[in-house]
C-alpha cells in the first residue's frame, strides 16, 4: 500500500501532468464529450447561454451552440468537419480554454472551420492575456466539402495562456456564425539548417498538426511573422492561403510533407536566406502533381533575388514531379525566395476545390570559387576542341 505522502505526491503530478499541453487534440477539442445535460436528441440542437465551462474542457462566452450531424437550420443542414458534434458561434460568441505551455515557445494550432448562414465570416483567434491575436477569413471555401482546416501560431510569452476563438460578426440572425471542430495544438521546432541549403525547412517536414483522416490538408492563412509562423522558415505573404499536405492524402515528391500552391499569385509563400553579396547561387526545388485530380496546365513562379523564372510541370510516366532551378547572383546578405502557382486551378471532378502544383525539396546552395574555375576551364577545354574540329 502506498503512503499517504507518496500518493499524495502522485495526486499533484497527474493533477500537474494534466494541465501539460501535448502535441494532438486539445480537451474535448472534437467536441464530443457530452455537456452535463447530455447531448440534445432534437433536430434543434443544443443552445448553450453565457456560463462557464458549459461544454466539457471549454469555457463560453455570448451565444454558443453543440450542434449534431445533420441538424437543420431552414433548408440547410449544418455541416460538422468530423464526427458527430461541434459549435458554433453566434454573435460576437467566443470559447476559450487555458492552456499551459513552455514560455517563449512556438506553437501551432489546427481547427476546422465551416461557414454557415452570414454572408461575410472570420474568426478572431488570440492568445492572452494580451499576447497575440489575428483574424482568420472564411469567405473562400477552398474545397467543395463546405469546410477547411486552418493553421495559426504563437509564441508563448507566459507559461500560462487562454486561448480564444471569437466570432466578431454582428449578423441580423444572431445565431448564424462559423462552425468550429476539432481544435489541436503542436510545439513548433526550428529544424537545423542542412549542409550545403540556405533554406531553413526547405522539406517542409516542420509544420502543425495534421489529422491521420485530414484528407484535404490544411490551410495555411496570410502570416507576415517570421517569428510565429505554423510552418517554421516560411512567411504566406498574400491574401490566400496555401495548403500543408501529406503523403497519406497526396502525392509528395520526398519524405512526407509539402506544399499545394492555390489561388495563383494570391497564394505565395516567401523566405529570406542568408547569401553573400555578389556571390552565385541556385535555387532548385520540386514540382509537379498532388495526386488530387488538378487540372493541368500546372506552374510555378519562382523568384530569387531580382530573379524570376516561371516553370512548367511536363508530366512523365515515370514520374509525377520534376526538378527545376534558377540561378541567380545575390545583391545583399540577405536574398528573399519566393513561389506561387502560376495559374488559377481547380480538380477535374469537383470544379469548386481550389488545387495547384505541389512544392517540395526547395535548395539554395552556392557554387565555390574553386567550381567556378573548373566550369570556366572545361568551358574553355570545349572550344578548344570545337575550334580545332573546325579548323583542324
């Protein structure tokens, strides 16, 4: 039997070990463990007022609301991102739920939003108190299941953090706003820099959660911090998103993360590498087809420096990607890189699903004085023997 002292001590580490953020779901971040009063059996759903801690694991605030698979509103019927249950968040509504996290990390959190009545819906997304906050547009439906999975960051200024979704509409049908569903977290690591690569996580490899069953990928918003970024490296500087996919759902050229390019020169991602001043550079990456039925012509604009070169996806039997490269001279210490899709496109059997060329593999390494010399002696080594067949 063990001693008062040591399972007292047990009590205060599982209490401790609980309140520990992990990689994955949030509590009760799919929504499925039932309120006290259960779940409701009506068609209506489950209205939950102002209250705390009203849904297990959340705290509410404003017009909240359980809702089923296959609840109606009028003629619509709601659309739930996965399983059988999530909110939804009427005017100027908002859930929250404390977290404990390590100071002055990184983390990335996934959720799945779906639009329901209002014409014009965002979501608030904020870390406090006072920590960081930024706003999340629905307004394009990236697929045409009626929902997408969005990817956001922070870094964690205090151990001890509330994170907050809000609905900041003010609709006529109080009720109408987003629905939000399972709602998960990752510690963000910044990969070291591989040899002989200017790029920081140039693979892709690092970035938030992904669901085993999350077949449409997830989207990554317009993000201009390199500090707090869900994919660590990289900044989306426009105002599309692009889309993280994996080699479970998609054809990814290396390893098992990439990049779908949508919406055109909406939808860029950005780096800036280290480079030297009037030194010669080649940036090379991967490119071709995700495996989701994108309509082709597929192409990628790529810039370096004051370099910008388009680059078309010629498909191969063999192959569905393609290596391509750019070289470039750099101007600065610094060199931004660059890539969107050249086209707007959409997949062959659902005409409303944005898609585009996937990205992969993206190297920036820079040829040494001693190649520079061998390339200019074979390349006089050649003429010489060009001449000489003509002459000779």
């Amino acid at each position: 039997m063990l001693s008062l002292t040591v399972h007292v001590a047990l009590l205060l580490f599982a209490a401790h070990s609980a309140l520990a953020i992990e990689d994955g779901l949030l509590v009760n971040g799919d929504f499925e463990a039932p309120p006290t009063a259960g779940f409701a059996s009506t068609s209506e759903g489950l209205g939950l007022g102002d209250g705390p801690t009203t849904i297990p694991g959340w705290q509410t605030n404003g017009t909240v609301e359980l809702v089923s698979a296959g609840q109606q509103q009028g003629a619509m019927i709601l659309i739930i991102p996965g399983g059988t249950h999530a909110v939804r968040l009427g005017n100027d509504a908002q859930i929250s739920q404390d977290l404990k996290v390590e100071k002055g990390s990184v983390y990335a959190l996934t959720f799945s939003a779906a639009r329901t009545c209002a014409q014009l819906e965002s979501l608030n997304i904020s870390v406090g108190p006072a920590q960081a906050s930024s706003a999340v547009d629905l307004q394009t439906v990236y697929t045409d299941q009626g929902w997408d999975s969005y990817a956001w960051a922070f870094e964690a200024q205090e151990e001890d953090v509330k994170l907050m979704i809000k609905n900041p509409g003010m609709e006529e049908d109080p009720t109408c706003g987003p629905i939000i569903d399972d709602v998960a977290v990752k510690k963000m690591f910044v990969p070291d820099k591989v040899k002989d690569n200017a790029v920081l996580n140039g693979d892709f490899e690092e970035g938030p959660w992904v669901f085993r069953n999350e077949s449409l990928g997830v989207l990554l918003p317009t993000n201009l911090d390199e500090d707090s970024t869900p994919l660590p490296g990289w900044i989306v500087e426009s105002n599309r998103a692009v889309r993280y996919v994996d080699s479970n759902h998609f054809d990814v050229p290396q390893e098992k993360r990439a990049i779908e390019l949508l919406s055109g020169k909406e939808g860029i991602i950005s780096q800036m590498v280290d480079t030297t001043p009037k030194k010669d550079y080649t940036l090379s990456f991967s490119m071709g087809q995700g495996g989701d039925k994108c309509k082709e012509p597929l192409a990628v604009m790529a810039f370096a420096g004051d370099q910008a070169q388009n680059f078309h996806y010629m498909p191969d039997s063999n192959s569905t990607f393609q290596r391509a490269s750019l070289n470039f001279t750099a101007k600065a210490e610094r060199t931004r890189i660059a890539f969107y899709s050249v086209y707007y496109n959409t997949r062959s059997d659902h005409m409303s699903s944005l898609c585009g060329p996937v990205l992969d593999d993206v190297r920036v390494w820079g040829a040494s004085r001693s190649f520079r010399m061998k390339v200019g002696v074979l390349s006089l080594g050649m003429w010489v023997v060009v001449l000489g067949l003509i002459f000779g």
